[in-house]
C-alpha cells in the first residue's frame, strides 16, 4: 500500500453567518477585503506556512471561524 503525503493545506470558513453567502459568493466582502471561502496552500515549510499563518491571523481578526485540513495525495 503506497503511503500518502501532505502535500498542502485548505482552509475553509465556518459559521452560521457566514453559510447563507456561500452558496451564492466564492468570495466574502469585509471592510473592503474579499476574503475567499476556501483557500488552498502548499506544504513548504517556509512560504507556504507563512502565508498560511497569515491567512488565518486575517480570518481571527473578523472573528471569522475556519476549520484547516490536510490535502493528501
């Protein structure tokens, strides 16, 4: 059985008033920013966890609720 890698990580918003504009927005408009419902960022240690890091200070800063998986492959 060949073994899986992480091979990167998304980042999905949660929230009951967040639900009723995802059906409709791929993005969300806060204070001028469009903050995406999901977003994907690769497994490098560096860039990508900053980025990351980032992404989800951006989200705590609105009182957003997120959730953050692995992506295997």
């Amino acid at each position: 059985m060949k073994s899986q890698n992480i091979v990167g990580f998304e980042v999905i918003l949660r929230g009951d008033y967040f639900a009723a504009f995802k059906v409709q927005q791929s993005a969300w408009r806060i204070d001028g920013e469009y903050i995406p419902t999901r977003a994907e960022f690769g497994a490098s240690p560096i860039r990508d966890h900053k980025a990351l890091n980032n992404y989800c200070k951006t989200l705590d800063s609105y009182g957003l609720s997120y959730s953050v998986h692995p992506i295997m492959r």
